[in-house]
C-alpha cells in the first residue's frame, strides 16, 4: 500500500482531527475564556481543509486515482462536494452559536472542538468506500452529535433530546450493522466494489436482507419516513445553534453517503433499492407536509421542514442516474443555504432579557417591529415552498427533470402534488408575520454574525443566487461523474 | 497425555467456579469466583490454538468488565438473601429452562457425533495463514491494512471521554456544597442574625 499517496488523500480530515487536538489542549489550559479565540481558530481550520477538499472538486478526481488506504475510503470529487458544503454549514454553525450560549453563559471552547470531532466523522462518512469505513465515520459523527444535543446540560428539554438521540441512534447502528454483516456474509466482502461485483450475476435474497437493512439503519440517519419520529423531539430540544448543525452537515453526509451505499455497493441491482427509495421519499414529503401543519413550535416546524426537503432528494436518487445524482447535490446544497438561514433567524428571535422566542405567538405582526428579519424569513420560507423565482423553485425542478428522464414519470407527478400540500405551512409563516396583530415580543437585536449568515442566506436563495447556479451545476454535474466514473 | 489432564483440569475448574459463582452467598465473592472461570476458560482456548481469544478473555473480561461489576456490587449493595426469596416458586421454570438446555445439549452432540458440516475451506487471498500466530495475523491486518479505521477509532473514543467530561465536569466554585471558607470566618453577628418584634397572632416575615 502506497502510505504517502493514501495521506496526501485524507489531507481535509488530517488537518481538521490535528486542529482539534490541539483546540482540545487550547481549551484545557485556557478555559471558558478562550472559547471565542477556539471558535475562530476551528473555523480557519474547516476553511483550510475545505480549500484542499475545493481541490480534489476541482480537478475531478475519480475511480482508482482517489482510492486511498487500499479501497478503505476515496477522495473523489463526489466527496470533494459534500465535504465543501459540509465545512461551509459547520462554519456557519460555528459563527451563530456564540450569540445564543453567550446569554445562557454555557459557550464551552468543547463546542467547536466537538463539532470538529463530528466533521471529520462526516468527511470519513462521505468517502467511505468500504462497510467498515462507512460505520467508523458514522459512529464518530453520531458520539459527538448526541453530547452536543445534550450540551445545555442544566436544561432539561436539551438532556432529554441528547438521551432520546443517543438511545434511538444506537438502536439505529445495531441495524445497520446488521445489515452490514448480512451484506457481508452473502458477498464474501466489505468493499463497495467487492459487493458490487459480487452482484452482477444477481442478488440473493440474504443480500436483499441486509440492503434493506442498511437502508433502514441511513435511513434514520437522514431522518426519512418511516424512521424519522425522532426528529422533532430532538431538534426542538437540542440548542438552536446545534439544531442548525443537525439540519445542515450531518444531514448532507448521511445522504451522501445513502447516495453512494445505493449507486456504488449496490449500483449493480438498482431495482432491489429504488422501491424502497421511492417509497421513502413520497412518504417523506407527504409526513413532513401533514405533520408540520398542526406544530406551533418554530423549531419543531423546521424539524418536520427538513423530513420534507430528504423526501425532495431521494427521489432525485431514486433516479439511479448521474443526472439524479447531480440534482441530488444540486438541491442539497440550495437545502443547506436556506436551513441555515432560516434557523439563523430563528435564533435571532429574541425578547427584551435575551430569551430565545421559538412559537408563532411570538412572531405575530414582526415586519413591523423587526422588518429586516421579517422580510428575510418570508424570501426563504418562499424558497423552502418552492415558488419561484427562489432558488428553492430551481431545486425542485431539478430532481423532478432528473425522475422524468429516468422514466419515473408518476413519481414525479405525484412529489409535485405533495410539494403544494407543504407550501400551507411555509406561507403560514408569511400570513403570521405580516398580516396578524403585532405582539412586539422579539425587541432585542441579534448578533452580527447573525446578521450576516442570515443576509448571506437570504441573497443567496435571492434571484440574485441565479448568477451562481451555473457555477453550481458544473460543480455538482463534475462530483455526479466523479463517482459514476468509479462505478 | 498433557493435554488432556490440562483440558480436564481447566474443564472441571470451570464448571467449578461457575457453580460457585451462583451459589456463594456473598456477591463479591460471587464476582471472584466469576473471575477464576474466565480464567479457566481462557486456558481452555489456549488448548484449542487460540491464543489470541484467550488473552481477550483476560484482558477484557477479567481486567475491566469483572473488575467493572466488582465495582457495581459493591456499590450498589445488593440484598441476595432477598433476591433469593422466591426461589421455591420459581424452582419449576428453572427446571423447565435447564431440560430445555440439556435437550439442546444432547441434540448438539448427537449431531456432531453423525459428522462434520461441509463447510468448505477458504482459499484465495482469505485463506488462514497457517505460518504465523493469531497474534500476528490480527496485528498485521490491523496496522496495515486497517489502520486508518484503526485510528479512527481511536478518535471515537476520545470523543466518548471528552463528552463524559463535558457532559458532567463542574466547576468546582460552582459546585453545589461547596464550602467557603473565607466568607464563613468573615460573617459577624450583625449581618447573620435579625432582631425581631413579632405581634401576637402574627408570624414572622424575614
């Protein structure tokens, strides 16, 4: 094995596991008190690393010239893609905590070191090419996520969340591992290509019992239908800023990773897998539409959001095409801006001591009291239902082009139709903020930091972020071939 | 002839001390005698070549999960006298449980005695190396071929004890009982007691 070639692969996760070792000891020497200064340093260090994971997008990189670590994991642009949309969400989660733990006097310097801890898990997660590979990055993006749920450990809402995560997240890793050694005693190997190939003669059905097993065991990663009941809870409990992580980073690797366990290890049946993918992302978006109509929490309505967008981008996977991979990370990374930016605003919602307002109640009448976050809210809640000329509008169209391509014609009749259901609840949010009796309650102002991710955001999903999609599509269209080109 | 005196005598040591383990009256003693039939066992699998599963069994289960539930007896102070108290009414399940136990015994060596299952052999580059050690197979994949999860897993288990710490370290200004003993010595009676005229009929308000 070629030692110096495999390192010069895992340069991103190198550089993020050594910043956090060394912020660790930072944080063990200098306390509290240096938990600004690790905060900027651990987001220079994702910066840093995403610059490297920029590179192996930019060239391209594919199939044998990214294998590192004898076939373990693969620096292809198909992760350089996730990894540089997963350090920018980190980043962002990263800028708005301090605003949030600063009231609470809870910012520890830990918080950065752990949501460092839980990237380099997902960078391990999203190149896995290999069943142990992909369980490894999985369990150390899952620890550090279930203690950061829990990180407001005098609040009881956040230690309930953290225990529910933890409990439910392990159930979620006995059946993947179950799945995972079904897949490897019917195959003989844990190598994605191994089973690959192992398959091409067809599928047995000790096999097909641990695809659906493993599909099972990611699909709670994603929270998908019908593993997504823990959603809500935690992300209404877990602190606003770690909600935020939760909806955006963690998010793009699990179904990057889905994404590659269904194209790659199994790309060779793609009919045992796709029924099972359809059936998740229809039941998905109509959940995530029905069940977010009754909630008054803001919070556990972004919760029932997100199900919502995972149920959008399966069924871009459920394409099985290059095409539907490409709309898959071309809808992620638009999903990313605009939870980012909403949940931004979420934290920005604030009354006169500082406390966080997190129901409707709160939000009643604030374009005239807080027109600037008011305004912003309605442009991605806009964008979230679809409407266009938002960029959420162009992430639709794009995995429901890539289904019609592929022949799966009332798939996309049907996403269509449950996409309007969901637009109810965005535009509650509209008719709330502008046209109901203004309360007044979020009086104080956000960070500026705050401020910043959530103008950003808001741009972004802007017709103004039209000038950017073309730039977006060679980048998701070059990942899309990067790992095609290995299968 | 040396085997087989070691394979009875490991045999009898375990069965032994097992049965010890479930009849002691005393739960630490249980745990030790817990301790000496892991031992035995690993002795056992040092027998039949497998030296690498023998040296798990002491350094995991001996070292730290015995030692683990030493700890967890002592603490929790268990009352087996009263754990024991429905021993009489639950004596037919048991006996139901262990004819259930023997027939499975009985089958299994049954069907050992009508010969072995065609398992296959494996070949190829999954073939056991027959010229090293367990010891050094596993080493060698592990620092070779696997070190990258290897190390990874390593990672996993900073992360588990830097979340214990974060998750329940207190600082210990802030700790609840925490005793000052500046603030106690610079008390003086003006500031820690009240003088109080309380009417008749009426309580105090301090």
């Amino acid at each position: 094995m070629d030692y110096a070639n495999s390192f010069g692969h895992i340069v991103p996760e190198l550089v993020l596991t050594g910043a956090a070792l060394a912020l660790l000891l930072v944080s063990a020497f200098a306390g509290d008190k240096a938990s600004r200064l690790v905060s900027i340093l651990a987001a220079v260090a994702l910066g840093g690393a995403g610059a490297f994971a920029a590179s192996t997008l930019a060239e391209g990189s594919s199939g044998a010239a990214a294998v590192a670590f004898g076939g373990l994991l693969s620096a292809d642009a198909f992760a350089g893609f996730a990894k540089l949309l997963m350090y920018i969400a980190a980043i962002g989660c990263l800028m708005i905590a301090p605003g949030f733990f600063d009231h609470r006097k809870a910012m520890k310097p830990e918080y950065p070191v752990l949501v460092l801890f839980a990237t380099v898990g997902m960078s391990i997660m999203v190149s896995a090419t290999d069943l142990i590979t992909l369980y490894i990055g999985l369990e150390l993006n899952s620890l550090a996520a279930y203690v950061l749920a829990s990180f407001l450990r005098n609040d009881s809402r956040s230690a309930e969340a953290g225990l529910k995560y933890f409990v439910l997240g392990a159930l979620a890793s006995g059946i993947l591992l179950y799945g995972m050694s079904l897949t490897y005693g019917f195959t003989g190997t844990t190598s994605f290509d191994g089973i690959r190939i192992a398959q091409e003669t067809g599928l047995s059905t000790g096999a097909l019992f641990g695809l659906i097993f493993v599909l099972a065991g990611l699909a709670f990663k994603i929270s998908a239908v019908p593993f997504h009941m823990w959603t809500p809870d935690v992300y209404e409990g877990a602190p606003t800023p770690v909600t935020t992580f939760f909806a955006t980073a963690p998010k793009v690797a699990a179904i990057v990773l889905t994404a590659r366990v269904a194209l790659d290890a199994f790309g060779s049946q793609p009919d045992a897998w796709r029924q099972v993918v359809i059936f998740a992302a229809l039941a998905s978006i109509v959940v995530g539409a029905l069940g977010a109509i009754g909630q008054n929490n803001l919070k556990r309505l972004l919760a029932y959001s997100s199900i919502n967008n995972v149920g959008f981008i399966l069924v871009g996977l459920a394409a099985a095409s290059a095409e539907g991979a490409s709309a898959m990370l071309f809808y992620l990374a638009i999903y990313v801006v605009m939870s980012l930016g909403s949940f931004a605003a979420v934290l920005m919602l604030r009354n006169g001591d500082g406390d966080n307002l997190e129901t409707f109640e709160d939000i009643a009448g604030l374009s005239s009291t807080r027109p600037g976050i008011a305004w912003c809210l309605a442009a991605l809640m806009f964008s979230l239902a679809g409407i266009p000329p938002l960029m959420g509008f162009f992430a639709k169209l794009a995995v429901f082009w890539a289904v019609v391509n592929a022949g799966l014609i009332p798939l996309a009749v049907i996403g269509m139709a449950a996409s309007v259901i969901g637009a109810f609840y965005y535009l509650k949010f509209v008719k709330v903020m502008f046209f109901d009796e203004p309360v007044g309650r979020a009086t104080k102002a956000g960070s500026a930091a705050q401020w910043a991710i959530l103008v950003v955001c808001t741009v972004l999903i802007s017709p103004l972020g039209w000038f950017l999609t073309g730039a977006l599509e060679t980048m998701t269209n070059t990942a899309a071939a990067g790992l095609f080109a290995g299968v | 002839m040396i085997q087989a005196i070691a394979f009875y005598l490991f045999a009898f040591l375990v069965i032994a001390s097992a049965v010890l383990t479930i009849m002691s009256r005393n739960p630490v003693h249980s745990v030790l005698w817990l301790i000496l039939a892991f031992f035995n066992a690993a002795g056992l699998m040092v027998l039949l070549g497998a030296e690498f599963i023998a040296m798990l069994l002491v350094v995991v289960y001996v070292g730290a999960v015995a030692v683990l539930f030493l700890f967890v007896v002592m603490m929790l102070d268990v009352d087996m006298a009263e754990m024991r108290a429905g021993f009489i009414k639950n004596f037919p399940l048991g006996i139901a449980i262990a004819l259930v136990l023997l027939a499975e015994l009985v089958l299994g060596i049954g069907a050992l005695n009508a010969g072995a299952l065609e398992l296959g052999t494996a070949s190829g580059e999954n073939a056991p190396s027959m010229a090293n050690s367990n010891i050094e197979n596993v080493g060698a994949l592990l620092y070779s071929k696997y070190i990258f999860v290897f190390e990874v897993a390593g990672l996993i288990l900073l992360v588990a004890m830097i979340g214990a710490i974060v998750l329940t370290h207190r600082d210990l200004k802030t700790t609840r009982g925490h005793q000052n003993i500046t603030k106690q010595v610079r008390r003086n009676p003006k500031e820690a007691t009240q003088m109080k005229q309380p009417t008749v009929g009426e309580g105090v308000e301090l």
